[in-house]
C-alpha cells in the first residue's frame, strides 16, 4: 500500500502587539479543503503557523514531518525569509516540491520564481490550484497546465496572463469548524482573520487585487458565519476577529443580517470586531446597527486630493468625507473609528500634504493612521513608476521614496511629522502641551506645528527620531504604520520611567517613545515662558 502524500501548509506571522499570536487564515483554508478532498489514506495535510522568522524553529517542524510537498503564504512582512527558506530547503532535499502563494507570490508572479528555488506560485484563491498540484503529484505528473499555476518554466508573457482558478463559495469547509485546520493551539488574547466574502468592489490602484478580475464579490453562507462566530465564542474568548472582507457592509441588507450575529459574539465571547470599509456603504440604520464597544471600523479614506483620488481609482468629496464621519459619531458613538490615510502618494506636494495632515488633526472625535503609500508589485501603479517618476525601496516593504511632486527628504520629514505627531497626540502628558501650541502658537496647524518644534530641536534629538525610524524600519515585519496603532492603545501608563533601563533593555519602542515625548516637555517648558522666539 503506498505512503499518503505529506503535504506541509507553512504561515508565518507577523507582529501585531499585545495580541501578537496571528494565524494566517491562508494556509488554514487551504489544510482545511485538502482534508475535505482527500482521504487520509492519500494524503496527509498539516498546518504550521509560527510567530516571528524563526527559521531554525521552522526547518525542525518541516525535518520532523518530512513533507513532500511544502507550501508558504507570503506576505510583505514574511517573503524574504520565505525565499531564504526555500534555498535552504532545496539544498538539503532537491526532491521536495515547494510552492508560493499569497498577495506577495500574487503580484510578483514568476520574477518570485526567479529569486529562490521554489517549484511553483499559485496566484489568487489557493484551493482548486493546490487540489490540483496533489492529484498531478500523486499522478506522477507534472504540473504544467494548471490553472492559476505559474512555474519556472513560464514565459513572462505566460506568467502575466495567468489567469486565478476561482471555487463557489459553498464548495469551501470552515479553517475555523476544520480539525487542527489553524495549525495551532486555540485560546484567548489572539488575533484571528475572518472572513465573510470574497472579492472586491474597488478598483484601487495602489492595490494588486484588483487587476485579477476579482471584482465579482461572492459570499459565505450565513448559517456558516454564525457556526463560526459561535465555535469563536465559546473557543477563543477575550480575542480580536480582523475581517478581512474588503468591505463587510458594501451590500447593506446583508450587513444588517449579520449585525446580530457579530454583537451576539462580541457579548457573549468578549470578541472585539475589526472591520475595514468605505464611507460610501453606510447610512444610518447601519451606523445605528453596529454601534457597540467591540466594533472597531478601519475607514479608508486615503487622500482629499483630487488628483491623487483620480489616480488611486477612490473619489469624493470632502464635504462628503466630514459629512459621513459627523453622522459616523453621531449614529454610532460607542463604536471605535479608525481614520485610516496615506503619505508619500504619487501627485501630491508637501504643502498638499500638510494642508491634509491638518485637517485630519482637525477632525476632534477618531483616531487616526496614515500609511506610508507602496508601489506593490502587480499593482497599476507600480506599472506607472516611470510615467509618474516614483522611487521606492527595493526591497519590502516598497514604500515610495520620492515623486515628481515630493522629493526624499521632504517624504522623510511627512515620515518624521506623522510618527512624533502621533507620539505627542496619544501620550496624555504631552497630548494637551501639544495641542496648546498647535492652538496658541500655530494657527490650529499641526504641520506647522510640527515644524516649529523640529527645527528647535537639536541635532542629537533629531538623530534620535531618525534612529527610531530606522529601528521601525528594520524588517518588513515591524513597520511605523503598526507603532501608530501601538500608541492608540495604552501604550503610555506611566511617566516616570527608568529611559535608560528601557534603553539597555529589549522595550526600545517605549524607550524611544517617551524619549521623543519628552522633547515636546522640554521644547513646550521653554516657548510657554517665552524664552524661545
């Protein structure tokens, strides 16, 4: 009787804070429909989900399963560990078949092929493609032909035509009612993705999942959700659920049907909802629908310029925006809004952007994060770099580094302003120094503000913020966007802190934050006795 096939589902998770276990929902779903296609007589499926890249760690769980077959889910924060992994792999068993998948192996396609030894990248939705690779291996056959599989083989003109292998909905099990689907222990202050639908309304372009015909959005059955919501209340208390929906209430009547359900967990579970959407999918009843504490609402709303809302494919107005954020609070008071913004965007000045910076440090009622704009590979834009004159890092995360409007060191200090900013605004004991000079002294501009202070600083204090960025800046898995989130939940409790304990120790995101706090003390002390001019 011959072996099962062993086939190894690797994620590899980023950091995410206090609730830092995160389980890749990919590699889950994938486990998940293979066990539900396969008899365990033939294959043999395993999901690993590791926090942080821990390779020694990773090569011992793939060494004692000894799969034949081995995949990985890439993401910006995980995909130059992955293609480490993988050399390292095919140096010790050539025989091992490994493929990609996931938003980086989407976008990249074969130039992902090009940079390691993997055998195949499957591009969008990874089930049927993954059916499809162990019924060919189990087949001795190879894997040419498949759809939604690129191989090295591949032309880049085959690659870029690739079209995804697209399954209904309903073919799909649960990773959450699957055994040992999540590849890891279930318990409480997790982080958890979830999702409800597939596809995407938008076209954004600054967004590679958009260019693969993915704009038909399909839905998981009800009844599915609420099983789900339900095993997660009873199995995952105390945890935070990110849907990962591109926008949850886009088809209103369906959102309210699913308003119920979510508040349901939130009560009984103490599970806390993290939802991404656009201003344009709400009005009252559903404002009113999903007012509660748990509910967290990550409104993107990018950029007021219009040229650059033409560019990224999201148009409105700004009476719109600040129209929807006033009936936001007062419809839905109770519930967290996060006023989620981009930098660095591709038609945009300095000034352009300080005018934006201010009038979203106007807004008094929601948090706010901007995000440093990528030129993400599959993306439109990143097709356009040489018609726009973008630069960016070579290497993730691709953050724009200059434009034709915006040079680098003027990005640099949008970079400099939105991180002290942030520091300032959510420290209590600076937030009301900060806010006083902005009023007194700055005409209620943050960004000029800002720039006050920057120049007073010295060039020790400046080489301090610059050194914290570059420490935020030091792997694709921890990012300034995620300090900014850092901050807005208590992250300052105590003043009086040891700095130079914090130093020596390995807390350097509280060192540097009460550091840089304190040159708003010091800087505020000395302007309100009117010593400095």
């Amino acid at each position: 009787m011959n072996k099962p096939v062993k086939v190894l589902f690797a994620g590899i998770a980023r950091y995410f804070g206090d609730y830092n276990r995160v389980v890749s929902l990919g590699v889950a779903c994938l486990k998940a429909y293979v066990d539900s296609q396969f008899s365990a007589d033939a294959v043999q499926a395993k999901t690993v989900n590791i926090l942080d890249n821990n390779t020694a760690y990773l090569l011992s769980e793939i060494k004692q399963f000894a799969p034949d077959i081995i995949g990985f889910s890439c993401f910006l924060w995980n995909v130059d560990f992955i293609i480490n992994v993988c050399r390292e792999l095919k140096k010790n068993n050539p025989s091992i078949k490994i493929f990609l998948g996931g938003p980086e192996a989407t976008g990249r396609r074969i130039s992902l092929l090009k940079d390691c030894s993997a055998d195949a990248v499957i591009i969008g939705e990874g089930e049927g493609p993954v059916k499809d690779i162990i019924e060919r291996f189990i087949q001795h056959k190879d894997w040419n032909g498949i759809r939604g599989v690129i191989l090295p083989s591949y032309t880049d003109e085959q690659s870029e035509k690739e079209l995804p292998q697209i399954l209904p909905l309903e073919m799909l099990p649960s990773p959450y009612l699957s055994k040992n689907a999540l590849g890891t222990a279930m318990q409480s202050k997790m982080f958890y993705p979830f999702e409800t639908m597939r596809g995407c309304p938008n076209r954004c372009s600054y967004c590679m999942w958009t260019t693969l015909g993915a704009k038909s959005v399909r839905y998981f059955p009800i009844e599915r959700i609420k099983a789900e919501l339900e095993w997660m209340t009873e199995n995952t208390p105390d945890t935070y659920i990110f849907v990962a929906d591109s926008d949850t209430f886009a088809n209103r009547e369906r959102a309210m049907s699913l308003a119920p359900l979510f508040l349901k967990a939130a009560d009984e579970g103490r599970l806390k909802f993290i939802f991404q959407t656009n201003l344009k999918s709400w009005n009252k009843e559903l404002m009113q629908a999903y007012n509660h504490p748990s509910v967290e609402l990550n409104v993107g709303i990018n950029t007021l310029n219009p040229k650059v809302q033409q560019l990224f494919g999201r148009v409105y107005t700004k009476e719109f925006v600040e129209e929807n954020l006033r009936k936001l609070y007062e419809y839905a008071p109770r519930t967290k809004v996060l006023i989620q913004m981009m930098y660095a965007c591709p038609k945009e000045t300095f000034a352009d952007f300080c005018a934006f910076f201010d009038w979203a440090w106007s807004i008094p009622y929601f948090d706010k994060m901007f995000f440093h704009t990528q030129l993400l590979s599959g993306s439109r834009i990143s097709g356009m770099r040489k018609e726009l004159k973008l630069t960016s890092r070579k290497k993730p995360p691709f953050y724009i580094t200059s434009t034709a409007e915006c040079n680098e060191q003027e990005i640099k200090t949008e970079e400099i302003m939105i991180l002290c900013t942030a520091i300032w605004m959510c420290n209590p004991h600076t937030e009301h120094l900060f806010r006083r000079f902005v009023d007194e002294y700055c005409n209620k501009s943050f960004s000029l503000a800002f720039l006050k202070v920057w120049t007073a600083l010295s060039s020790v204090e400046h080489n301090t913020i610059l050194d914290f960025l570059t420490y935020l800046d030091s792997g694709a898995d921890r990012l300034p966007d995620d300090f900014q989130l850092d901050v807005l939940h208590d992250f300052f409790v105590d003043k009086n802190l040891d700095l130079q304990a914090l130093f020596n120790s390995a807390n350097r995101r509280t060192f540097y934050a009460y550091t840089i706090s304190s040159y708003l003390e010091k800087f505020c002390d000395i302007k309100m006795r009117g010593v400095l001019l």
